[in-house]
C-alpha cells in the first residue's frame, strides 16, 4: 500500500512515526512521510523519503507568547495558543498536505494529523488510520488523560464521558483551523460541530496505539479493532558514535542522572539550570544535562555534569542511573524502555498522566509539577531513583518486558490484514 503519515510536533511526537514509517517500509508499503523541516534530517538517516511542510515547530515553541503559556502549566491556555498558531497555518498547511497525499492509499496519523487528516480523506475519498501515542479511545477503565491537572478526582462513572470532553476540548480549539482549510483549500463543508469523530473515512477500519500493554493495560471495552501493539522506537542509525567527551565522562565514573526537559521551553533558561546544577549538588549526584529546546541553559559547569545536544534516548538512558524529564510521550517510553526509575516533572497535557503512570508502576517517585520544582524535592527524588532496590529492581524488569516486545512489527501486522481484507 502506498501510506501517507501525518507526523507534526515536537520531536516526541514525530519519532515514533518514522520508526513505525520505517518498518512499515521494510514491509513492502510505499511510505510518504509528512513533516515539518525540523525533522528531515532525522527521517532521511532513517532510510525515509520526507515532504516537508513548511513552518519551524522549534520556533513556535521557543516564541515568548508560548514560553509564558508553557510556565503558566494552563492547559487550556497552552490549547489556545496552539490553536491560534493552527489557524494561522493552516491554509498553507493544507497545500501542502493536499499535494503530498495524492495518490496515496491510505493516511495515518495521531492527534497531530486526525483533524487535517480526516479533512484530506473526505477530499480525495480516502480511509484514515488513527495511530496514537496516548489513549484517546473512550473506556470506563480509566479517566480521561487530562484528569490529572484537575484539583479534584473524577468518580468512575464519569472515566467515559471524560474522554468524549476530552476530544471535545482539543477538536473546539482546533475547529476555526480546520474550517478555514476545509474552505480556503479543500472546497468542503464544514465538519460536524461537534469533530468528524463519526466520518465515515474511520469506519471499518483499527485503530493502533504505539505504546506497550505492559504499561498500560488495553481496556476489555476497546474492542478487538483496538490494538495496543507495543512501542515503535527508533534506534540510533547506522554508525552513530557518541560524542568522545561524552564516552569518557561516562566511563569516568558511577552511572550519572540524565536531566532534560525536551522541547519545554523556559522563559529563564538559566535559572532552571542553576536550580537543577544546586540540587545535583545536595544529591552529589553526576548529570548529564540536556539543553533540549531552550528548557536548560547553563554557564560553567563542573566537572560532574556533561552538557550534551541531541543524543538517541535508546543509546544513552540505559547507561544512566535515573532519568528526569518532563513527561513526554515519546521521552516516557525511552524512560521505561531503558530499564532505570524515571523522574518526571510534567508541565501540562498528558505529562502529569504519564508521571503518574511512572509513579504507580513503582517505577519512579512522586511526579514534581513544573510549577513545583526546587531544589530540594528534586534531591529527595533522586535520592530515591538511584538508592532504592526495589525500585530499581522494578524498572528493570519493565524494561526488559517493553524490550521484548515488537510494536512496529504487530502494527505491521495489523496493515498486512487491512490490506488483505
């Protein structure tokens, strides 16, 4: 099949679908990869033929208007400016995704391409395969992903209708976005006021979830048309080496702590850094220290913290004795997948879902709230990451668990029936 995948965001969010791009044209599928410039690099090491979309998602997410959003932890301020930035690209966006689909079998793509993408399968008359990397499918089991930046618990007999909100409050901030595309571009109606949730483009087809059983248990009422498949993790390309410095920093003493934020961006960069570098102190703890996307910005160093750029997550959280991050999707799987407690210190959206998922896997201690970071819980926490045995002993054997698994290899299996069918 010839496959167009939608893959925007930060570099989190697009990973997984180069891997998933990856080995699904290992598998004889003809893969389009739809991505924004920040990524193409990435993509073309991985063997992957990019479109790219115009536009630095970096950029945006560095912008003082979205800094101040990020710091806030406001999720349905940080929705808002996301949404106004949708509205703004979204003509050319559509262009683009327009031209680069024809042709196509099938799109797929998660919560980055669902809107524009099910907008571009009522256009050229094509099905759209939902491939997410976090639980969107309502269930009873479990609330919604966004219940806990809530200041109260949700009774479970509201889990279901917490995800129905849930979809609502991502498809009415993105809504003007898609109408514009839809009229600008597309020559289309509007969609349903309340999402194209039930767009005909989705019937009969899987939904697949790039994340591994072992973390979160697939619900009995998802459904045999919902698979949970496991992570699609990419690994480091061929002839990657470390940077020397960084070999011999590791190699030069007890495993160190990974400390990075991603693509969270600080408006004081430095005061983060400082306030991290002080608990590494209190702990006497080596680091490794990630600058990510503007989240860190240190000055001198001392000897015990080695700064580094962009390294695979999949080469380097195993050598450490703990990771702290913020929570991301994509950091969360290479966290577990690694085998070593995480600490997470979410800012907002699924972060503080999956820092509490961390937590009751007892594969981690207490998430810390962005909005909540000092010094000393911060020591506490890795104190705790890197001393307690049993601790310990439990991430190891997750890890072990998540590695043997093959989620690119079940998706793929999953496509060979659709095309079968």
């Amino acid at each position: 099949m010839r496959i167009a995948i939608i893959a925007t965001g930060s570099r989190g969010d697009v990973q997984p679908y180069i891997a998933l791009g990856k080995g699904l044209q290992s598998a004889g599928h003809e893969i389009r990869l739809l991505t924004h410039q920040n990524f193409e690099a990435l993509a073309r090491a991985q063997g992957l033929e990019p479109w790219i979309l115009r536009g630095d998602v970096q950029q945006v997410a560095q912008s003082e208007a979205m800094q101040a959003r990020l710091e806030s932890g406001n999720f349905l301020g940080i929705m808002a400016q996301m949404a106004k930035e949708a509205e703004q690209a979204a003509v050319q966006l559509a262009e683009e995704a327009l031209e680069a689909c024809r042709g196509m079998d099938l799109l797929l793509g998660g919560m980055g391409g669902l809107y524009t993408g099910l907008a571009l399968c009522e256009k050229l008359d094509l099905p759209f395969l939902q491939a997410y990397l976090l639980p969107f499918t309502p269930t009873r089991q479990f609330p919604t992903l966004l219940a806990d930046g809530l200041p109260f618990r949700l009774p479970p007999g509201f889990n279901r209708l917490s995800h129905h909100l849930t979809r609502q409050v991502f498809w009415q901030g993105f809504r003007r976005a898609d109408r514009r595309s839809r009229r600008q571009v597309l020559g289309l109606p509007p969609a349903p006021f309340l999402g194209p949730y039930r767009s005909p483009h989705l019937r009969g087809m899987p939904v697949l979830y790039g994340f591994s059983p072992a973390v979160i248990r697939p619900p009995a009422d998802w459904g045999d048309d919902t698979h949970v498949t496991g992570y699609w993790s990419l690994e480091p390309e061929d002839g990657w080496e470390p940077d020397p410095g960084l070999g011999s920093f590791l190699e030069a003493g007890p495993p160190p702590v990974y400390i990075g934020f991603g693509s969270m961006s600080n408006r004081d960069p430095r005061a983060t850094a400082e306030l991290v570098l002080k608990a590494l102190e209190m702990a006497g703890q080596r680091a490794v220290l990630s600058s990510g996307w503007g989240g860190l910005e240190a000055g001198a160093l001392p000897d015990t913290v080695f700064p580094v750029g962009s390294v695979p997550h999949h080469w380097l959280f195993p050598r450490m004795a703990a990771v702290v991050h913020h929570g991301g999707a994509g950091t969360t799987a290479a966290g577990l997948q690694a085998g070593v407690p995480s600490i997470v210190v979410p800012f907002f959206g699924d972060q503080p879902f999956w820092g509490r998922r961390v937590r009751d896997l007892g594969v981690g201690p207490e998430p810390i709230p962005r909005r909540a970071l000092r010094a000393e819980p911060l020591v506490q926490a890795i104190g705790e990451a890197v001393s307690d045995p049993q601790m310990r002993q439990r991430a190891a054997e997750l890890g072990a668990q998540i590695r043997a698994e093959d989620g690119i290899g079940r998706a793929a299996a999953v496509l060979e029936r659709l095309a079968a069918g």
